[in-house]
C-alpha cells in the first residue's frame, strides 16, 4: 500500500511544482536552455516533490483510509495488535511504529512513514477477520521489514532521481520541438517562443515521462517485497509468512482497496504487470518456501 501512496501523492506534488517550474519559466526566472543551470533548478524541484510526498505518507493515509490510531487499545485484539507490533519493532531493531485500524472488507495491511523510528503500522479489520493470530503476526512482521529496510526512504530517494530527469528531459524535449517549430515558422535561430506551446508540450511530456517513472518505482518495489517477505518470516516464520500469503491469495479476489495505496500493500492488485507494486502471490510463496542463494 505504501507504494502507490507514494507514487500518487508524488505526482500530484510534482504536476503542483511543474506549474510553478513553468511560472518561474515563463518570468525567466530560469531561464529556457541553460541546460547546467536548469538540471540543478529540476533536481531540487525533483527531489523537493518526493520528500514532501513521503512527509505527507502518514498523513494521506490517516486521512484517505479514515484510520484510527490505536493510542489506547479498546479491545483484547486492539491490545494484542499493538504488542506484536512492538515485539516485531524491538527484534528488527526500530522504533515502535504507530499501529492504526481501518475499515475495510479487503484483508491488507501497509507501512509508511519518513524513517525507520517515525512510521506507521496499519490493518484492515477484514485482514483481522480472515486471518488467524499467526498469519496476521506474520503480515505485521512483513512490514516492519518494510520499515526496518528502509524502504520507504530508498523509494523516496529512487523517485527523487525519477523526478530529476522526468522535469529536465521533458524541458529538454519541448525546447527542441518548440524551437523546430519556430524554425518552421520562417525564424533562423534555434530559439523557441518560450511561451503557451512550449509549456503545453512541457506539460504533456512531464505526464508521458512521469508513467514511465511509475513504472520502474513500481519495478523497484516488487523487488522489495521479496525482502520484506524473508523479514517477514525471520521475524515469525517461513511457515507462517507463507500461511498468510495463501490466505491473501484466497481472499483477496474483491478487494477494495484505494488503488493508490495498493502498492506498499501486503498484496498488489491485478493491476497491468508493468504498474504492478507486487510480484504474483505464487512467486512471493515459490520464493519464501525456496529462498535463492545471495
């Protein structure tokens, strides 16, 4: 769940930035076709847009999913959730996370949060439903790994990188289609008209580049979810890690998770494989059970 979260909040910031980038554009504040200057002034905007994506995580994901935070446990499952959750954070080495609740017939579960000792912990009361106490013990242990491997600042600094050259090349692309289109209009130089054409194709080109960098994130957090997985059941066990991946693989045929959150997820979506967060159910199990040499 934690990868879409990231994804989404990180384009929304970034189309936000791309309008004000354009705007200093347009005032020549930066100044079109300094390529040096403009590739410092896209990775600041780049790496700025992802971090404030990632400090807003926790937050998005209070708000969208209507979570509780479990401050004061109000049941006997309450409390359980919240002790393994510190039993897993004390092994792995972290702080103890925040552990909410929300309500949700799709049985997942997602980690997010800024670094290893501020993050979050989350479930769904229909994963607390389909599960038993070791599976679900399992599918805590699992994203404690998240946090424990850093996950969430690695993805954040991978879309930072992304986002770097997403703003650069799609300036970089306009420039030249906007100064051929100058040329075409009777002009000798290779200069462009800087102006409504230029930002139009800037726009569509950050947009187009933008997927392509959703992509290779999500590439990168598939690979990811094999290691949490091994976490996972380091922290438990092989035999209950996989016991809670085959009853998400029963389970979870009508989920309903946000599609934006189910990248950091437990279990990914049957989204296009190219946008998948997750590997397959079969594979993550084939992988646990068969672990590949280092």
């Amino acid at each position: 769940m934690r990868i879409l979260l990231l994804i989404i909040t990180n384009l929304a910031v970034s189309l936000l930035l791309a309008i004000v980038f354009f705007g200093l554009e347009i005032s020549g504040v930066l100044p079109s076709g300094q390529w040096g200057y403009l590739f410092v002034s896209a990775m600041v905007f780049g790496f700025g847009g992802s971090f404030v994506s990632l400090l807003l995580s926790k937050v998005m994901a209070k708000w969208s999913l209507g979570l509780r935070v479990i401050d004061q446990p109000q049941s006997q499952e309450e409390h359980w959730l919240l002790e393994t959750v510190r039993a897993h954070a004390a092994r792995a080495g972290i702080g103890m996370p925040e552990v909410g609740i929300y309500d949700s017939p799709d049985p997942n579960a997602f980690a997010t949060g800024w670094s290893r000792d501020n993050s979050l912990v989350a479930v769904s009361t229909g994963l607390m439903r389909a599960m038993g106490p070791e599976q679900v013990s399992a599918v805590l242990g699992h994203e404690v790994a998240h946090v424990s491997n850093g996950d969430m600042v690695t993805l954040t600094l991978l879309q930072g990188v992304l986002n770097t050259f997403v703003i650069f090349f799609s300036r970089v692309i306009a420039f030249a289609i906007d100064s051929a289109l100058s040329r075409r209009g009777g002009d000798d130089g290779p200069r462009h008209t800087g102006g409504l054409a230029y930002g139009l194709i800037s726009f569509v080109m950050q947009i187009v580049l933008g997927i392509g960098a959703s992509m290779v994130v999500a590439w990168f957090s598939r690979w990811r979810e094999f290691r949490a997985d091994a976490g996972g059941a380091q922290l438990t066990s092989p035999h209950a890690m996989a016991g809670a991946l085959h009853a998400l693989r029963q389970a979870s045929e009508e989920a309903d998770l946000p599609r934006g959150y189910a990248a950091f997820g437990i279990h990914g979506g049957d989204i296009m494989k190219l946008f998948a967060s997750h590997p397959p159910l079969e594979e993550r199990i084939a992988r646990l059970m068969n672990p590949q040499p280092r």
